[in-house]
C-alpha cells in the first residue's frame, strides 16, 4: 500500500512538470507491483495502454520491461500465445541491447588497440630519431664525436670556459705512417687500431 501511494505520488509530480520517459518507468513499476499483488488482468491493461501510448515506440529498456510484464502477466492470465509474443520480443531486444552493447565494446577496444599502437610507433620514431641524431654526431667505426659534434658543443664549451676563466684545450692526434698499417696488414687490422687508438 504504501508503495501503491509513493508510485502514485510520483507519478503525478512527474506529469505536472512533464517528465513524460520517468512517467512511463513509473507506471511500469505500477503493473510490476500490481503483478506481485496477483492483479495480472490490471498489469496487462496497464502495460498494453503504455504500448498503445507511445507513438514512437518505446526507450528499449522501458520495452524491455514492459514486453517482461506482458509476459508474466499473459501466462499469470493463461493467454500462452500472447505470453510466447512477448517473451519472443523481449528476447530479441535482450538480444539487440546485448549486440549494441558487444559492437560498442568492440569499437572501444579497436580504438585503444589504435591509440596503443599509435603510442607505440610514436615512441618508436622518437627513439629512432635519437638514434639518428646519435649516428649523425658520431664516427660510425669510433664511436668518437665528429665534426658536427664539434661544431654543436665547443661554442658552449668556450662560453663556459670565458664565464669561469678557466683554461679550454683542443687537442688533435695524428696516427704516423697509419698508412703504412692499412698497406702493410690490411683495413680490417687499420680499423682495430683506430678503435683501440679511440678507446685510448
């Protein structure tokens, strides 16, 4: 009873200031209560008006409760083909609901599958872009930095020496006769002295 007054109050709040998609779950949970109380014949002409009412078909989750109601109410009556009706359509929303909800999961998952790779290959590019930049201020069989390490980092090498007059050296090394190493013994063993002479 006190249920009875609480849906019937809220119901007319909701069709004074026009709340007609919160009317429509109301009274649904109208013929829900009246199919507890034992009422179907009451819940059936409540549930069918709904369907009648509604011009534009109804939200599928208020259909999904109202073809539910019908049902338990259609065979609570023993009307058994029209309860086979309803419950056939409340499957197949039960079933559209649950494609929706799949292929929306489906789409999420692609799209951060997307975004992960995307992510992915940004980092990737970045990582080459360093190793590049690397590769572009080294000598490829030293490891040494080249001219174009030089030319990057001495103007603040001599800035910094000029601000703290401190001393700076540039010193350059010449290998003698390393010709006479690659004429004599091969570039293979002349490309381990450079190496070994860079580690030095």
């Amino acid at each position: 009873d006190e249920a009875r007054r609480l849906l019937e109050s809220a119901l007319a709040a909701c069709r004074r200031y026009g709340y007609a998609a919160y009317a429509t779950r109301i009274r649904c949970s109208q013929a829900e209560l009246q199919l507890a109380c034992g009422q179907p014949d009451q819940a059936l002409g409540l549930l069918q008006g709904l369907i009648d009412e509604a011009t534009e078909g109804l939200p599928q989750s208020t259909a999904l409760r109202v073809h539910h109601g019908l049902y338990r109410a259609s065979k609570a009556l023993g009307r058994l083909d029209q309860a086979l009706e309803h419950l056939e359509r409340y499957d197949g929303l039960q079933r559209e609901r649950a494609m929706r909800q799949l292929k929306a999961q489906s789409e999420l998952l692609v799209t951060r599958l997307e975004v992960e790779r995307l992510h992915q290959d940004a980092q990737a590019e970045r990582a080459r872009s360093a190793e590049l930049a690397q590769h572009a201020n080294q000598d490829p069989l030293t490891g040494l930095g080249n001219r174009r390490h030089l030319d990057h980092f001495l103007p603040a090498l001599l800035a910094h020496a000029r601000e703290h007059l401190q001393p700076l050296s540039l010193a350059l090394l010449d290998i003698d006769w390393f010709k006479q190493i690659n004429d004599s013994h091969g570039h293979l063993v002349g490309d381990r002295v450079l190496i070994e002479f860079a580690q030095m």
